[in-house]
C-alpha cells in the first residue's frame, strides 16, 4: 500500500476516515529540537531514523487530509519541570483552529501539575501524553497520584510512552505504569507502541478494563528488525479488538503513512478488526 492508496482502502472498508490516536504537533522550537535528535538517530538508537513527513506545518495538516485521518490530538510531552503548562495552552489552541484536532495535554511530577491538570480537563483536553523515557520519571511519584485519579474520574484516556523501546530508560517496562493501575484501576491508558518491546507483559495489562494499546510503529518493517512482534501473540491482538487502537507517529516515522496501515492489514485478522481499530475504537476513546 502506498499513501495514494490510502483513502480508497478505508473507503472500502465502509469507514468514514481514519482516527489516529498518536499523532505530534509541537511548538516550533519543540519539534526542532526533536528532529535534530532523530537526526543523530545512529548514535542514539544504532539505526538512522529518517523522518519521512519533515515538512511545515501546513503541509503536514494537508497530508493528514489526503490521507483522510478525520481525528487526531495533537500530542504534546514535556522533559523538564516548567513546560507541561504552556504545552498544554499552546495544544489548546492548536486544537481550537485546526480541524480535526483533539485537544490534547500532558504533565510531569511538579507541584502545579494536579492544578493545571484540572485546568485542562475543565477547557476540555480530551486525552494526555505522558512519555517516560523521555521524561525520565516515574509514573508512581506521589505528587502524580492525584493527576492520575483525576483521570480515572474523568475517564480522559492517557497515551503512555511506557514501554522499553527504543530504548530503555530508568521507569520504562510494565512495572512501574502497571503500579499505577494499581492504585487507579479505572485509568484509561493507551499503551503506546504495543509496550515494544515488553508486548506479552503489556497486553497482560488488559486485565484492567480500560487499558487499551495503540498500534504506533510496531509490526512495521522498521520496527520489526529491530523489536518483532512475537507471531504467537497476534491471536492475542485478535481477541483485544475492542482494545487496539491505531496510531502512527506521525510526523516521526521514517517510511510512508501507508505503512503502518500495511502491517494491520497483513495481520489478517479480518475487515471488521480493522474497522474497528483504525476508526471505531480510536472514536470512541477521543469522543468524536
């Protein structure tokens, strides 16, 4: 499959568009200082990291359209202290003159982050990000308990970057996000990346009922040389239906959109499961 072959094909699966669960719009300053990091890509992660969509703002809205993405957030995550706030106002308003874009948030374990946290769920942020190797902290801080009970209450999902891959850090793996589901078992997540490259012990935490994981880079070829999805558990996927939700990286992923729609579709796993992963589940959790 290739981008141009993209809106025909989830035509033909009797969708309306594609919902993306996983997809950045950062400041300018932010995102460049992202690309300059997938820039030294060889030495970060062994591998270049091209990026595929490295293009203006517009233009990249535009692509989205092409490809039919109907719904996205545009996720934001901050590294230090002192920038989750003015990320967070800054997706609000992105959100509010782009079409198609669902208000998104983050926090990090500051002082403040319960009182902006609440700020953002009372403007209506309908799903967070929170990115633990990038961060570098641990979701089980208490100053975070109470953010993350404010999410369970609201039922707001977060995307969690919890996973070890593409490399670990020091509060990656399913432990420390699976002690916050603990102590919140309401908490709807979104585990990103398939939890590569923990994907059994990330899937185990389905077993809170509102875990769900998005699809973002993983069973690509890409990806699959360098973390692959054990073929054991595609039956497992099969049977999550309801809880798989596409994502895609975009603007950061270092080959075509299509791609990624490519590895679902050669799962087989059959129409209805991609109906419901690349649009029903992704509505459902972004409220549109």
């Amino acid at each position: 499959m290739r981008d141009d072959d993209v809106p025909a094909w989830w035509a033909g699966l009797g969708l309306d568009g594609l919902v993306d669960v996983h997809v950045h719009f950062l400041p300018d300053q932010v995102m460049n200082a992202v690309w300059n990091y997938f820039d030294q890509a060889v030495v970060h992660y062994g591998t270049a990291w091209p990026i595929t969509y490295r293009t203006s703002v517009e233009e990249r809205l535009k692509t989205l359209t092409t490809l039919g993405v109907r719904a996205f957030p545009a996720l934001v995550y901050p590294h230090k202290p002192d920038m989750a706030a003015w990320l967070n106002t800054w997706a609000r308003d992105f959100a509010a003159v782009t079409p198609g874009c669902v208000a998104s948030g983050t926090f990090f374990p500051e002082a403040s982050a319960s009182s902006y946290v609440r700020e953002a769920l009372d403007l209506g942020t309908r799903i967070f990000k929170v990115h633990l190797q990038v961060g570098d902290y641990d979701p089980r801080d208490p100053v975070l308990d109470d953010v993350w009970g404010q999410l369970a209450e609201a039922g707001t999902p977060v995307v969690a970057h919890c996973g070890s891959g593409p490399i670990p850090g020091r509060h990656t793996g399913p432990g420390p996000i699976g002690e916050v589901l603990r102590r919140h078992p309401r908490l709807t997540v979104v585990v990103a990346h398939l939890g590569m490259p923990e994907y059994a012990e990330h899937l185990d935490l389905t077993s809170y009922p509102n875990v769900h994981l998005d699809t973002t880079m993983a069973l690509t070829p890409f990806t699959e040389a360098l973390m692959p999805f054990p073929r054991d558990l595609v039956p497992r996927l099969a049977d999550l239906a309801d809880r798989i939700v596409l994502g895609s990286d975009f603007p950061n992923i270092p080959y075509p959109y299509a791609t990624q729609l490519q590895a679902l579709v050669d799962l087989e796993l059959g129409d209805d499961w991609l109906r419901a992963v690349c649009s029903e589940n992704g509505a459902r959790l972004l409220g549109v």
